[in-house]
C-alpha cells in the first residue's frame, strides 16, 4: 500500500522502490556505469505468477523501467530481470 492506494503488479511483474546508489560496497569503489546496470530495491507489489518473492524482500535486477508514484521513485521489471535476492541470516 502506497500512501492508502494499492499498486499492484501484473502477471510475471514487480513493483520495487530505488535505493539511493551506494558508491563504496566495504572496500570496493563501484562505478557509476556498474550502478547503472544493476540496482537494488525493496518489493512493494509482486504480479499473481511471481514464484519465491514477497513484498518487503530485497532484490538485485537488471533491466527495469523508471516509474514515479506519490514522489516515490519505483521500478517496475520481470520476475525474470532478477538477478538475486538478498538474504539476511
């Protein structure tokens, strides 16, 4: 939910909000072209034919297109587009 309206994703699609870009992970400087390519993103709505993914998980993807909802920058991509899920143990 969404500032008391409800996104929600189609099909194989998410719907994630943006990090802000870190420029350092630990010790390693990460380019501005390497962040281009992949971002990071919290899941706030997942389609009815995503599998092992629920709103709140943080994920890595690729390809995506740029959406602003309610001055939040959100991203929408394919189940497929994920390219790892980051998991706390």
């Amino acid at each position: 939910m969404l500032n008391g309206f409800k996104l929600r994703a189609l099909g194989s699609r998410v719907i994630a909000e943006r990090f802000a870009p870190k420029e350092k992970v630990g010790l390693i400087h990460v380019p501005d072209v390497a962040q281009e390519k992949s971002l990071q993103c919290t899941v706030r709505a997942v389609g009815p034919k995503v599998k092992d993914l629920q709103e709140g998980d943080v994920v890595i993807i690729g390809g995506y297109v740029d959406l602003e909802w309610e001055e939040r920058n959100l991203v929408v991509f394919q189940e497929a587009d994920i390219r790892g899920v980051v998991v706390n143990d």
